[in-house]
C-alpha cells in the first residue's frame, strides 16, 4: 500500500491555466492525503524515521495540515526527540477550529 502512495504522491504536475491550477489544488490536495497515510502506515510499522519523513512531505505541501503535524510529533516521541514533538503539538493547539478529536490526540502525545 505504501508503495501505491508513494508513486500516486511523485506523480508530476503542471501549472498552465487556471483550470489547470484547480486541478493541482485538487492533486496537491489528494498528495497530502496520501502522504499522511504513508505517514500513519510507517506509525504502524514502527518505522518512525519513515513516519517523519511522509509527514514533512505532506506539510510541504500543506503547512497547516494537523494531522500531519500530529503523525510527525508520534514520530518524534517514539525517537524521544520530544522538544520536536511538543513543537508539533503546539502548533496544532495554536490552530483555530480544532475538533475535539485531535485536541484529545494532542493530550494523549503529551
């Protein structure tokens, strides 16, 4: 399943018209959600490195996509690398909106 991601997510993309760059907010959209779910596999697998990596990806794309920062701060706790991950949760907490869900994730990370 990873690898099915991973080429969806390296497919190229091009930026002509504005018909065009509807269809790459639509494909920068579904590059994201590919990448959190790489992300949340590699978590699984206990393949943290991974898990961070999928999780940058995807926040290159989408700065503010919490889940994605909410994957990359797991990943960082399981490395013990937990300054990175409290930085994550934090800028989570900062987001406004929130669902009571991943303010429930942030606690449990903490």
């Amino acid at each position: 399943a990873i690898e099915i991601f991973e080429k969806m997510s390296n497919a190229k993309k091009e930026n002509e018209n504005s018909e065009e760059k509807n269809k790459n907010s639509e494909f920068d959209e579904e590059r994201t959600k590919c990448y959190m779910n790489c992300s949340a596999c590699a978590l699984q697998l206990k393949k943290y490195q991974k898990a961070i990596h999928y999780a940058d990806s995807a926040l290159i794309i989408n700065p503010q996509a919490p889940k994605a920062l909410l994957r990359r701060a797991l990943g960082f706790k399981a490395l013990h690398r937990l300054d990175q991950a409290l930085n994550d949760i934090e800028a989570v907490l900062a987001m406004p909106n929130l669902d009571a869900t991943i303010i429930e994730v942030c606690k449990s990370i903490c």
